[in-house]
C-alpha cells in the first residue's frame, strides 16, 4: 500500500538520519526568524509552511520523537504544551484555533499545531493537506492527554484508517458544502472568515 508523505515516518520505523527532511523541525526550533516564544520545557515556532493565517507549532525541549512516543510519564508536558497553546490562540481573538495532533507524523520531534480555522494560506494545496486538519486524521490536544491518562500511551491509527481519512472527499469544515476541487473549497472557506 502505497503511504502519504503525511505519515511515512512512524514509531515503527528507523530513525531520520542526519540531514533528512523528517528532522527539519529539530533544525527549525534553532531558526530566530520561526521563533515565537520559549520558556525551559518548550519551543514555540511558526510553523514553516503554514497552512492557515496562523499556523504555530509548539514542541518540547526534552527529545520526544513524536506523539506516537509519549508515555505516561509525558503527561505534564503534554498539559503544558496545551496551556502554551491556548495562550498563544488567546492572542488571536479575531480567529478561531484548534490544538491538536496529526495522528501519525511526518516530522520526527513531538509537536501540537495551534493552527487557526480560517485555512487560508498558499501553502494549503492538496486534499491530503486540507484532511489532515479538517478530519479525525487530526486528534484534539484533549484527546490525546485523555488516551495517555487512561492507556499510558497513544495507539497508533492503521494505514488503512489514515487513507481513509487522508484521501476521503473534500467537505467545508464550517458547513455541509461539498467542493469539487481545492480552487472550489478555497473560494468557499473565505466566505467564513470573519473580518
């Protein structure tokens, strides 16, 4: 079966070596231009290729490979990141936020997105892009830190799920619209941003 860029990299899987794309955001947490805020136990960057008006990525110090790599002993962190998260979309009352996870990462170091709803960005391009934020693919803060509590860990979501998910029909995320194509769902978000 043939697996997304979105989610080639799992838990299951060797290591990035030194240099690969899966480890740009090791390197991006280094960038003073991405940098937003940090404080002992994370890093907040914008994210590079942002999908939305805001796009932020909030990612621990500590070296969590991803959140498929979180054990209970992570809780706090995860509490943390989510308060950091918050706060941050606080900063934005003009916009709407979601916190979450993509199910299965692409980037190797743990990171939440606090990304705004408004989904207009020139980065956003494919279906795979809009279904990873707008589908169950992309797993709530809350839900995570719920799962960890009562299982200790995150299990992982099958490819089949995944691509399910990633490859299912374009939907507005705000109303029942159904686009034909990603020029046709971008005209139509826009007509739910508030000014």
């Amino acid at each position: 079966m043939k697996k997304h860029r979105l989610h080639s990299n799992t838990s299951s899987e060797p290591p990035a070596k030194k240099g690969h794309w899966a480890l740009g955001l090791v390197d991006s947490m280094k960038d003073p231009e991405l940098l937003v805020e940090d404080d002992d136990k994370v890093v907040v960057i914008k994210d590079k290729f942002p999908k939305a008006e805001f796009h932020y990525l909030v990612l621990p110090k500590e070296d969590i490979p991803s959140i498929l790599t979180v054990r209970k002993e992570h809780e706090d962190l995860l509490k943390h990141m989510e308060s950091v998260g918050t706060n941050l979309a606080a900063k934005h009352p003009h916009r709407e936020f979601q916190l979450g996870y993509h199910s299965v990462p692409n980037m190797q170091r743990l990171h939440l997105h606090v990304i705004s709803t408004d989904f207009n960005s020139t980065c956003l391009k494919t279906k795979v892009h809009w279904n990873s934020y707008t589908s169950p693919f992309f797993r709530s803060s809350q839900d995570i830190r719920r799962e960890l509590n009562e299982n200790g860990k995150i299990k992982k979501m099958s490819c089949e799920e995944c691509d399910a998910y990633l490859k299912g029909p374009l939907k507005c995320h705000k109303c029942s619209t159904i686009p034909k194509n990603m020029p046709d769902l971008k005209r139509h978000i826009l007509s739910h941003i508030k000014n």
